[in-house]
C-alpha cells in the first residue's frame, strides 16, 4: 500500500508499516512542517492514501473537495504507537479498496465515506 504518513503520526507507526512491506513515505522526513493544503496536495500528486491523526483533512476533502487518493484518519486516543500500527495493519489486511475514501478507524470499528462526486 502506498501511503504518506502524516507529521503527526508516530514513527513508531511509520516503521512498522513500512517493516510490513508498506510504502510509506513520512511528512516529518520530507518537511514536517508543511501545511495541510500542501500535504494533501503530496499526496494527491504521489497517488497515496494519506494517513492521519488529524481531522481537518476530512474537511478540506470533504468541504474543499481538495481529496488526495484516500485518506486513513486514526481515531485511537489511548492506543499506545505499537497498538495503533497493529490495529492499522489489521485494517489494511481487510483489504477493503481505500481510495477515493475516508477511512476511520477506531478501536472497535472501522468507517468507511465514499468521496462526494465532484
């Protein structure tokens, strides 16, 4: 899966995705502080899912219509880092098609919001 990691997600996260074989490429590696418009713009330009702790990017996709290939929002406020990357890895081995998608995980569910046509 290819996926750009937003800065604020732990590199813990990061790394074990990527020791499963995931492509992702990290916002605190490129330039951690690059605004969301301009992450959302990377990852529409690199075709990745953008993965995230941060809500905002629905609104930009959702509102602003401004939607990068997919985005995966964490929403696992007491998983520690090695628990969020396996609940992670557990949702991506659904293999549920993430593109074009808002993709919420949580710790008992997993939601899925097709993109409004544009």
């Amino acid at each position: 899966m290819r996926l750009l990691a937003d800065a604020n997600v732990e590199a813990v996260v990061v790394q074990r995705l990527r020791a499963e074989g995931h492509d992702v490429a990290y916002v605190r590696e490129l330039a951690p502080r690059l605004l969301d418009p301009v992450v959302l713009a990377l990852a529409r330009r690199q075709r990745r899912i953008l993965l995230t702790n941060d809500k905002d990017f629905a609104e930009l996709t959702f509102l602003q219509r401004q939607a990068p290939a997919g985005i995966l929002l964490i929403r696992l406020p007491r998983y520690r880092s090695w628990a969020k990357a396996e609940r992670l890895l557990a949702v991506l081995a659904q293999g549920h098609p993430l593109e074009r998608h808002l993709t919420v995980v949580q710790p008992a569910a997993t939601r899925r919001r097709p993109y409004p046509d544009s």
